[in-house]
C-alpha cells in the first residue's frame, strides 16, 4: 500500500472507529454545540451595549472556535481514507495492527498503528507517521527493530502481529 498524504504531509489514513469519532465530533459541534452558543449570543445582544458585554464576546469567539473546528473537520473527513479491511498478509505490520515489542531490558510494549487523528497515549494509539510506527511497517514477528527517538536510540523485538475486525480493541 502507497502512503497517501493529505496537504499537511500527515497520512491519509483512519479506521473505521476513527471516523466515525470524527464524524460523530462534526454533528456535535453542529447540531447541538453551536445552536446552543447562537442561542446564548442572540440573548447577550438583546441586552445592550455590544461593546461592553462579556456573554456576547464569549460567545462570538465560542461560535468563531466551533465554525474553524467545523471547516478542519469538513475538510479532513472528505481527505480520509477509510481503511476498513485486514491486510492479506497478517504476519507483517501494516496499518491497524497491534504490536507487541519488548526492549533490551525485557520491559513490554504494546501499540496499534492508526492514522495521525486518532493518536492517543491512553490507548496506546500512535500515528503511523510516528518515528516508531515508521520503524515497525512491514516488520514480522521476531525481527529487531532500531527506532530514532528524540532522547536517543531505542532497539525493541517484535514480540507479536495481530489485526481485529473493526470495532475491536487490543484486547482479544
């Protein structure tokens, strides 16, 4: 598989999970976050002075941060690539696998390899634009794998490969 890029330079990749995050994240902002904050602006104008009230400035910035946030995600979801199926070969690390590693002292790692909008530490979610995901494509259990981090060199063993049906999580 090629690595599409989006105009930023990040992989145009994401999960199934991952879009319908942010898809569900656009509705929101939509249907719910920004009539709420129109709501509250039409009541802070209707009390007067403009220049002067806090409620109506608020609320301007509020509505102008969830218009941005809106246009980036309409922009972003139309650039994905949903990638919704397993790879043909199992054994290699490819997009939306998990991997187990182990470092030189022994010490366990475990990560699944997803697009850069949905990294996140707490489930072990690094982008596949990441120096360590980088380091790990295309690799087979037991290869030996040198990894450039910003406090120096790390070298790690692929301990295991594997890949679920969407909507799975790490754990089997």
């Amino acid at each position: 598989m090629t690595r599409r890029r989006d105009d930023a330079g990040r992989s145009a990749y994401i999960t199934p999970e991952g879009q319908r995050r942010l898809s569900e994240e656009a509705s929101y902002l939509w249907k719910v976050k920004r009539p709420q904050v129109t709501q509250a602006v039409a009541e802070a104008a209707a009390m007067g002075d403009r220049s002067e009230n806090a409620e109506y400035i608020y609320g301007k910035k509020q509505l102008r941060q969830i218009d941005s946030r809106l246009r980036f995600l309409t922009k972003r979801l139309s650039e994905l690539t949903v990638v919704d199926r397993i790879p043909d070969d199992t054994s290699r690390i490819f997009f939306g696998a998990w991997v187990e590693l182990e470092d030189e002292e022994g010490t366990p790692y475990q990560f699944r390899i997803v697009g850069p909008d949905e990294t996140d530490t707490e489930k072990n979610f690094i982008s596949i634009d990441s120096p360590m995901a980088r380091a790990l494509l295309s690799r087979v259990e037991g290869d030996e794998v040198v990894v450039s981090r910003p406090a120096g060199t790390a070298s790690f063993v692929v301990v295991s490969v594997r890949y679920l049906q969407s909507g799975g999580s790490g754990a089997e």
